[in-house]
C-alpha cells in the first residue's frame, strides 16, 4: 500500500506503565542494526507532543492512571495507540493484581493489539505498519 | 554608499549585515512553518509535557535565582538560622543593635583607655 495521505514519517512515543521491562527491551531491539525501523522513517521521540503513535507497555498500574490520560490527551489528532505485550491487553501475569487499574484499554482507546510476553520485534514492526496503514486511512478520511 | 571598514582580518558593512540576517530570518522561519498545524489549541495538546505530570501554575513551577545556593544554605543552615534571626528588616531594630554596639565599643574603651 502507498502512502498518499499520511506522508511524513511516523514518530512514535513509547509509554511505559508499570511494565516488567521485557516488552521495552523487544523496542529497543526494532531500533537496532538488525531490524532499524528508522530507515522506513519510523522514529522514536521524546515527547508525546511529536509523535503519531503511542506505543504502550506495561499493564498500567494505578499511579499510572492519570500520566497516560493525560499522556494521550497531550498527543496531537490524529493518533493511534499501539499496546504491546500481555499485561496491556489483559494484565498478564499481573492479572487481578490489588495495584492495577488496567489493561491499557480501560484507560484509553487502543487500535492496535500486539500479544507476547514479551512480543518478538517483528510483531512490533508489523502492528506499526497497520497502525500506519490506519492513519492512512484517517487521513484519507478527513480530506 | 556605505564604506566597509577593514580591521586587518574582518570586516564590517552594516548593509551586508542587514541582507544576512534577513536571510536567516527566512531560513529560520521556513523551518518554523514545517510544524505541525494541525494541534488542537486550548487543549492538552498545547500544554508543556513533563512527563505525564500535571503542569503547575507558571508561579509554583518557577525556580528561584537564589536556588543556586540551595546546597550552601542546606549545609550552613544552623549558622543562617541564626543570623537571620536578628536580620528582621525592621530599621528600629537595626538601630538599636547599632547604639548597643556602639555602647558596648564606648565602654570597652573607656576600660582599656
């Protein structure tokens, strides 16, 4: 698929709440020599005021609960989030625990689901190009 | 026509100055037109980002000039303690330390004189 409205690259923002580390390692791992997503333009960043997509991890612990609301309202329309690991889909081995508000879902909308413990980085690679393909779509709707 | 001074090395003409610094004015503000528009104003997507963290009032968020100074004021803190106790900012209070003290000299040299 060509990108024909959605054109510049896609920066992302990776949120961390209250996730084991594992699935944070597997994104770094997308941004190494082997896999080096920033040649398709897909680039991590500091702020969430840049970026497209959040990446999320980590099954959102209750201190966590205002940061990502407050994350996600911060970013800029139009954006998706992606969820990466169990515990953000459905608390993982973290499920039921007294300190959790999670999964992700329950705290924000979430377009893209990307299961492991942790997720093998090409499955990270491929749930941010349907998130891409969805911005596309987005973008294409809004013109 | 405006002369060009020459200082050895450098030069300086006010008219090439002028046409270069209009030049990165252009360059600065293509580059400041690449942004994104399409934020939503009067949001929290105009809002500072501090890492999740509510954003304090400009106010509370503001470090003061003497903060430098935090870690000598923590270290010395018994000594300040004590001797900006007397510092009230009160001139009658000032001026009696001064008589005291000038009573104390008087009479300091009255003895040893």
């Amino acid at each position: 698929m060509s990108l024909k409205a959605f054109k510049r690259a896609l920066w992302v923002y990776h949120l961390n709440t209250g996730s084991c580390n594992g699935c944070d390692i597997e994104i770094l791992a997308v941004l190494t020599p082997r896999y080096d997503v920033e040649r398709f333009g897909i680039k991590l960043v500091g702020s969430p005021r840049h970026a497209d997509v959040l990446l999320v991890t980590g099954p959102v612990v209750r201190q966590m609960v205002s940061r990502v609301r407050r994350i996600y309202e911060q970013t800029p329309d139009p954006k998706l989030v992606i969820v990466v690991g169990s515990c953000g889909i459905e608390g993982g081995v973290f499920y039921e625990s007294y300190s959790l508000a999670g999964p992700v879902d329950q705290i924000i909308p979430v377009d893209v689901y990307v299961p492991g413990c942790p997720p093998r980085p090409e499955a990270v690679i491929e749930a941010v190009v349907k998130a891409w393909v969805k911005l596309e779509k987005a973008e294409q709707g809004v013109r | 026509m405006t002369a060009i001074l020459e200082f050895g090395y450098v030069f300086w003409n006010p008219i090439i100055w002028l046409v270069a610094f209009v030049v990165v004015l252009v360059i600065v503000f293509f580059f400041r037109r690449q942004g994104r528009q399409d934020y939503k104003k009067d949001t929290a997507q105009a809002q500072i980002f501090l890492c999740g963290e509510e954003v304090p009032e400009a106010e509370q968020r503001h470090i003061r000039a003497d903060n430098i100074y935090w870690g000598l004021f923590e270290t010395l803190k018994g000594y300040y303690d004590q001797v900006l106790r007397p510092h009230t900012g009160i001139v009658n209070d000032y001026i009696l330390w001064f008589v005291a003290v000038m009573a104390i000299s008087a009479v300091i040299i009255l003895i040893a004189g």
